[in-house]
C-alpha cells in the first residue's frame, strides 16, 4: 500500500473463539502493512473485529476460549506470535503501545496515576526510581496536562475522563514506542475533548515518528487521522486503501452505506440513512459473502461463494463480487 518499508506486516491472522454455542470467527484471514510513521484507521461497525484485531497484535486474547489459529504478526521482520510470553512482555510497552478504549477501568483505581506511568518505565528502561518518575512527569506535561507535579499523585477518581485518556497516552507513549495502538480512544469523551485527543496523538506521532493503528466505529475521527483506511465486517477486511480514495470513491457497497449514514449539516433530510439489518453472528455466519444479506447491490454469486480480497492495479483491496474478474467474464458470457 506504500513504497515505506512497513513497520508492522499482518498476514492471514485468524483469531477464534471456542464456545459452547460453536466456533466464532472473529478474525478471519486478515492482513495489512502499517508503514513507518504512518496511521492505519481500521473501522466497522461493533462486532466487526476491530478490538480482536488490536489484541491479537498484541497478544492479549483470553484463553480459553480465543485462540489465534494462524497467520504471522511481523514487527520489524520478526514474527511476535512465535516469541515466548518474558518477550512479549518487553515488547508490550517497549515496543508497542496501547491506549485502551475506557480509561477508568484501565487504570489501576488503588495506585497514583504517577505510579502507574513509573510502572512502565521501570520495566522497559534502565531508569532508577528517581530518573523514572522525572520521566513520568514529563510525560503528563507532554500530554498537556496541567501541573504535572501535582498530577503525578492523583489517583484516577481524581481526574476527568479527558485526564485520565490523557494519562493513558503517556503510559503507553512512555517508552518511545515504535507503533501505537489507538483502541477507541475517544469513545467516552464529549466532542470537544475527543478533538483534544485526536489533536494530542497526531501531534505525538509528529514528534516520536511512531506509527499508529486507529482503531473506532467513528468514521469522522478516521478521515481526520488516518493515511490509510481497512473497513471491517463479521471478521473480515471488505476494503483496504489510501484514506482519501477509500472516503471518496468507496468501491464496497459496505463501506458506501458507511459513509451514507454520515449525517450531513448541509443537507435537510427527514431521516438519516440506515444500513437496514444485523451484523451476522461470527459463530453462525451466512453461506456466501457476509454482507450480502444486507447488501442492495447482491447479486446470485453473493450468495453462493465467498468472495475473495482482491487487489486492483492502483493498490486498492475490495472483497467483492462487484470487482471480481470472475463476474465480469461470467457477465461477459451470459
């Protein structure tokens, strides 16, 4: 997707979950780059894997009853899923960051905020305790709150629910991490703070040169943040490509209905656009493409197969019959 050497490749990553009810397929064959000092928005409405998506690369999946089944996760050329649990530990926070979505129950309730950022840095850094917590408030001053000094002996009750995300950004950012991962860092925030936020972490990128995967069901926060955009639906990625063209010129009606539903202040409309019907259950999925039973453009072959990720010229991926060779010439010979 990008001429940059990527930082992160993800290729072919399954994740299920085995219950009683049967198999759930929340991760099915994924794959993308995220490239040096670049954002990857991923988006999808609840349900779609997004979050899975974060906690596979990270390998937080609870087990039982998730298991990530196959695929590779490789970060600087080394495949993650195959290092051992002690290595895992170095990289989370060391070389990988993570803002989770619900700061106040992220946050240890019993510990100051300033220990917890100390936490971190003990553990990834040749710091002493003092150097640690010098570190640690610099950290808050860095995220912009105010009176660092003060701040560092709060404990999270104490703070705003912009504060505490705030906090969490400089735990996960404490480090220098390489790659950062954004799980709806904005969802519990009012829309001005959320703009803070958003402001706060592209600036950050800026100035660390990380690279972030931007995770939300928010498809404002991702066509401001975002160089690259991976639409997901029922475990899959639907369509994959450079943020601009992916926002206007959509090529998966999944992605199109997204966009539709867009409320837009300069148009009167008496209802907003809906995507009529439910994300499927991923432990009972439909025969042929996942979306098709809500789909307004499904054709037969929808039906029947399950459509592949295909790759156009111009470096865009859509999975769907729409944009699949086999249905031209299937057309071309009806």
């Amino acid at each position: 997707m990008t001429d940059k050497q990527p930082l992160l490749k993800v290729r072919d990553l399954c994740t299920y979950f085995y219950t009683e009810e049967g198999i759930v397929y929340a991760l099915d064959d994924v794959s993308f780059d995220v490239a040096r000092g670049q954002t990857l928005g991923i988006v999808g409405e609840s349900g779609s894997g997004k979050s899975v998506t974060a906690l596979s690369i990270m390998r937080l999946v609870q087990s039982p009853p998730g298991r990530i089944v196959s695929g590779t996760v490789e970060l600087l050329g080394e495949d993650i899923l195959k290092k051992s649990r002690k290595e895992m530990k170095q990289i989370r926070g060391g070389k990988i960051g993570m803002i989770f979505q619900e700061p106040m129950t992220s946050l240890n309730p019993v510990y100051t905020v300033g220990n917890q950022i100390m936490e971190s840095i003990l553990l990834h850094s040749d710091c002493n305790r003092k150097q640690a917590k010098e570190r640690a408030i610099e950290m808050l001053r860095l995220v912009g709150i105010p009176l660092p000094e003060k701040r560092f002996g709060e404990y999270p009750h104490q703070l705003s629910g912009g504060m505490r995300q705030r906090v969490m950004i400089a735990i996960a950012l404490s480090c220098n991490p390489q790659l950062l991962i954004c799980d709806e860092p904005t969802t519990a925030l009012d829309v001005t703070i959320q703009a803070q936020i958003l402001e706060l972490i592209n600036d950050l990128k800026q100035q660390t040169g990380a690279s972030v995967i931007m995770i939300t069901h928010d498809l404002g926060v991702i066509s401001r943040v975002a160089d690259e955009v991976m639409v997901m639906y029922a475990g899959k990625a639907m369509e994959y490509g450079a943020a601009r063209d992916v926002f206007t010129q959509p090529r998966h009606p999944y992605t199109a209905a997204l966009l539709k539903s867009i409320p837009n202040l300069e148009e009167d409309v008496e209802r907003l656009h809906v995507i009529e019907g439910m994300v499927p259950s991923l432990s009972k999925r439909p025969q042929g493409c996942l979306f098709h039973p809500r789909c307004k453009q499904a054709m037969t072959v929808c039906q029947e197969k399950r459509p592949a990720l295909t790759t156009a010229p111009d470096g865009r991926r859509v999975r769907c019959f729409l944009h699949s060779d086999a249905v031209e010439k299937e057309a071309a010979h009806g």
